[in-house]
C-alpha cells in the first residue's frame, strides 16, 4: 500500500520539524518512516495511529536524538584520538612534574624547570581538555552539575597559576591563590557537598 502525497508531506513534516539538518540523514529517516507506515496500514491500522508508533520504534526519545547519535558516531575517530592526546599529556606532565621534584630533593641542576614545565603543562593543558572532553560527553547533566564542575576547573587552574607565579617568582601569586581558594571553600565545596547530599537522600 502506497502513501499518498498528502500522507507523505505529514511525515516529512514531522521529520522537518525535528533537528535533523544532515540532508543524507533526513531523506533515510523519511524513507524508513513511509516504508514501516506502509506496512503497518497493510495491516489495517490507520495512518495517525502508523505514523505514532512508526516514530515510537525508530526513535522513542525523538528524532532530535539520531541526530545526536549520528553526529557521535561521525565524530568517533576525533574523540577517541583527543582522549588518547588527552591521556598522554596527563601522563608525561605529571612524569616530568613529579621528576623535577624528585631532582629537587637530591639538588640536581635543572630540577626547578623540570618540575615548572611539568606543572605547566598539566595546568595549561591537561586540565582544559579535560573539561572539554567532560562537557561533551555529558551534554545532558544538570546546570547544578555543571555549575560544580565548572567551579573545580576554575579553582584548579587558578591555583595552578598561582603556583607557577610563585615558583618563578613572579607578582600576583597571593592574589590569584587567595581567589581560587575562595572560589574552592565558597564555591565548589557547596556545590560538591550538595551534590551528595541529594545523592545520598534519593
């Protein structure tokens, strides 16, 4: 049984109306949409009640979220290399920090670079592509989740420069260690609290 062209343009209304804008995307959605509304009306359901249930089995969280799922699926390759990336800055930043500091200890030359190159790197690298990687893959969490998290990145990288200023001698590292400890105590440490809080209670 072949859908007419009014049935047709409701479907693909539907479809427009979700945010699918890969043009390859759309036109597979529609075409799987008419062919399963087919099939079902053969079977002597009516259109509107084909069309419900159509859209139920393809996608019970709404169409919006193929599009989601394409895009991941698409950007895949990109992820996984940006976590490895991610992963070996974490890795040789904090190897080279934690060699520095063990040099120190036994006065080697160069150990106060090694140890400044290593803290660096994990302050101005790894912690910001950590907090990329986290709100990509947790689009969905709450603003009060996100908020925290925002709150601990913030508070991480100002007491990091407020580290580095002070290894290197350089003005403003009271200020900047006082501003992330405030945002830590005043800031984060609500929030984080909080959280487990209602965690606990549900």
């Amino acid at each position: 049984m072949k859908l007419s062209h009014d049935e047709i343009a409701i479907v693909e209304k539907q479809v427009d109306h979700s945010s699918i804008n890969i043009e390859s995307l759309r036109d597979d959605v529609l075409d799987h949409l008419c062919c399963v509304i087919e099939i079902k009306m053969e079977r002597g359901e009516v259109f509107d009640n084909a069309l419900h249930e159509a859209l139920h089995e393809l996608a019970p969280d709404g169409l919006d979220e193929i599009q989601r799922e394409t895009v991941f699926l698409l950007n895949s390759t990109k992820i996984i290399l940006m976590k490895k990336a991610m992963y070996i800055v974490g890795l040789l930043s904090t190897m080279t920090f934690l060699s520095g500091w063990f040099l120190g200890i036994m006065a080697f030359p160069g150990a106060r670079d090694l140890s400044i190159y290593g803290f660096s790197a994990f302050a101005f690298i790894y912690v910001p592509m950590m907090a990329i990687d986290y709100f990509k893959t947790n689009i969905r969490i709450a603003l009060s989740e996100k908020l925290k998290m925002i709150l601990g990145f913030v508070c991480a990288l100002l007491i990091g420069i407020a580290g580095l200023f002070k290894a290197l001698h350089w003005p403003g590292a009271t200020t900047l260690l006082l501003l992330g400890a405030s945002l830590c105590i005043f800031g984060f440490l609500p929030f984080f609290f909080f959280g487990m809080y209602k965690k606990s209670a549900s």
